[in-house]
C-alpha cells in the first residue's frame, strides 16, 4: 500500500518537500470493516486549508500521517454486514491505494448500489460521485438554491466557471430558467467551453483584464446572483455589478489559499445598503439533506447529456500530489480526479 503523508505544514504554495509517499502494510479490516482498493481519488482546493494548523470547520490534516479525502474504490474483503465483495463503495479514506473503511461511513455507489441511487444513477462513471454527482455537485446545488435564493429569471455570475463546482453552477442555473449566465475562468480554452459547449451567455478570462470591466461588459444590466468560488477582485466586482436585492453565495476564496498575507478587502461593500443585497458563507457539510433531492433531479441531466460535465484525469497513486497542485493553479477542465 502507497499513501500521501502531509511532512510540514505548508507556508505559501505547497512544495514537495512539504509530502512523502509512503510505503505501508495493507491495512486488515477490523469487525464491521470493509477492505477497499480504491480506484479514483479526489483532490480538492479545501485541502490545502487542512494542511495549515490554523482552526477551521475540518481539523488540520496530522504530520507524519496519511491525509484524507473523497475515495471511491471495490470492496475486496468485507467483515460488514450488507456490503459485499465486488461492491464499490464512496469513502473518505483517499491519499491512498488500500483503506480499512467502518461500514458506516461507506456508501455504496454504482450498479449495486440501493435501488433508489442505481435507477438514477446506473450510467455513469463512478468517477462521477466524487464531482457531478458527489460533493462538488452539492455544493453547485445547495449554494445556488439554499444559500443564493436562486430564482427563475435570475442573471447569475460564477467564478471558477470552468472548474468542478462553477460548471455545474452556471449549468443548473440555465437548466432552471436563469435570463443570463455570465462565467470566468483562467484561460481563453476555458472561455470557450463555457459558451459553446455548457451554454453560458457570456464569459470571460479573467487574466486578460480588469474583472470589474469585463463583468460590466459581460453583465450590462447588472448581476442578482454572484457564485464565488474565488474572492478578491472577483468578489468585489460582483458587489459593483449587483442588482437590487442582489445575492452572493461565498463558497470559496481560492485566489487566497497561498496567500502568506492577508488580502486586502473588497472596496464596493457599502453598496450592499443601497441594494439590500446579501452576502452568506455556505459549507457543503450544512446540506447533505439535498443529497437524495438533488441525485433525483441532476442524475437525469447528466445521464441525457442536458447538463454537462468534464474531468481531468491524472493516472496514479505518485502523481496525487501533483494533481492536487494542479488544481491551485488551474491545470483542470471541470472535476480533477485521480485514477488508481
Ligand atoms: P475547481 O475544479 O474549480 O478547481 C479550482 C480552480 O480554481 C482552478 O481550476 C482554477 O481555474 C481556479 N483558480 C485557481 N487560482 C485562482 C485565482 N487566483 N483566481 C481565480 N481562479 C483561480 O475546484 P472546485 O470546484 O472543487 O472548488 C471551487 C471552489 O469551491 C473552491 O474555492 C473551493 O474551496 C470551494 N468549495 C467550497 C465548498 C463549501 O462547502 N463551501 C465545497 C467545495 C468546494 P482557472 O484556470 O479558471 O483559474
């Protein structure tokens, strides 16, 4: 068994020193246990938040210790009850080849899953419940109807627009009658994906100028929603450009993750008096009672091709590392994803 182990804490952006991959005995499940071998990892812009020690809604990853993240993987020896060998199972034991998973906290996904998760989801890849159907996906769905109020005819903004949670966000906002979705991204690639093959109405890449003139470009009538995945300048302009009653649903900050300083803040908040618009942090965790609405009402979509989906697909265990880099700085098109 290969797992990553977190060496040092992080300062800035994570270097390879930071992490070793380590060489282990592949763990013997325990009474109630399930042995998987895992075959698609996730890596996640969050995780770099629990590789600092600071306090945060998930504990810091330990030193000298295996990391954690979203896994799934098959079943090759049970001693539980109700799961069996051949099963694949959603966990949250990855950085690693092999994990000793409680039965409890594995839920079974793909062809053999209960019936009322394989009707809907039978067709796609399992891959898909780390991202369109998985967490990622929750998140686009919870953040845009809970926390942003979204509503019919709404003109939506997302940052991030071409990553996991951004492209489904700006997807479900169409597929649920939004008047105008706007996106950004990093790179004229990614741009291009947006409008021409997931429908949004305008986007543009955000290295190319300055945010707040590309949005007032893009978004000539202004914004009632704004999706951040990113924070800084983007956070800002979206003040500058919201509508009266405007929302903003703050699910990420990436643009700050590496910062050693604080960044400075935005400049446009006293805008939020005059549009009573609201600004509101939301956490994935908060939402699982969507989980079963929103498998219901997305596997559809995704099985018909209306809501579409991308991922990057790095091969191997040794590449983890890299792959999760790769997400910091923009290497993925929609979920990034590692495959054992
Ligand atoms: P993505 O698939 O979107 O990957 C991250 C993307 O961020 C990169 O592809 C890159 O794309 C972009 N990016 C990196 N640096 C910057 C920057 N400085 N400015 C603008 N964009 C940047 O990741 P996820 O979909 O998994 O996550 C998206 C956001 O949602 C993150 O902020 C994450 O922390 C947050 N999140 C929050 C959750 C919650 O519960 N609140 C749950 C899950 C995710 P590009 O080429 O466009 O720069």
């Amino acid at each position: 068994n290969r797992e990553w182990h977190l060496l040092s804490r992080p300062v800035g952006w994570p270097k390879p020193e930071d992490f070793a991959l380590v060489e282990t005995e592949v763990p013997t499940p325990r009474e109630g246990q399930v042995l998987v071998r895992n075959t698609y990892l996730s890596v996640d812009p969050y995780m770099r938040g629990r590789m600092s020690a600071a306090k945060s809604y998930a504990a810091p990853f330990e030193l000298g210790k295996v990391m954690q993240g979203g896994a799934v993987g098959e079943v090759i020896e049970s001693k539980a009850e109700g799961i069996e060998v051949g099963d694949h199972v959603l966990h949250f034991f990855g950085w690693r080849e092999y994990a000793a998973v409680d039965a409890k906290n594995a839920v079974k996904v793909g062809p053999t899953a209960v019936p009322a998760v394989k009707v809907e989801t039978q067709d796609v890849p399992l891959s898909a419940y780390l991202g369109v159907l998985g967490m990622t996906g929750l998140t686009a769905y919870a953040g845009l109807l809970r926390t942003a109020s979204f509503k019919e005819g709404d003109i939506v903004f997302v940052s991030g627009a071409a990553g996991a949670v951004g492209s489904e966000v700006g997807q479900l906002a169409k597929l649920l009658g939004a008047s105008r979705v706007i996106g950004s991204a990093g790179s004229d690639g990614k741009v291009k994906l947006l409008v021409e093959e997931y429908g949004f109405d305008a986007a543009f890449n955000y290295k190319n100028g300055p945010v707040a003139e590309q949005l007032r470009e893009a978004a000539p009538d202004g914004i009632d929603v704004y999706f951040d995945n990113v924070g800084g300048d983007h956070l800002e302009a979206a003040i500058g450009s919201l509508r009266e009653g405007g929302r903003i649903a703050v699910c990420g900050m990436i643009s700050v993750y590496n910062n050693t300083e604080p960044a400075p803040g935005p400049k446009n908040l006293a805008r939020l008096i005059q549009t009573r618009g609201r600004i509101e942090g939301f956490l994935v965790g908060d939402h699982y009672d969507l989980q079963p609405e929103f498998v219901q009402k997305v596997a559809p979509w995704v099985a018909s091709g209306e809501l579409k989906y991308r991922e990057t697909v790095v091969e191997g265990i040794e590449n983890n590392l890299e792959a999760f880099l790769g997400v910091l700085r923009g290497d993925n098109i929609g979920k990034m994803i590692v495959k054992l």
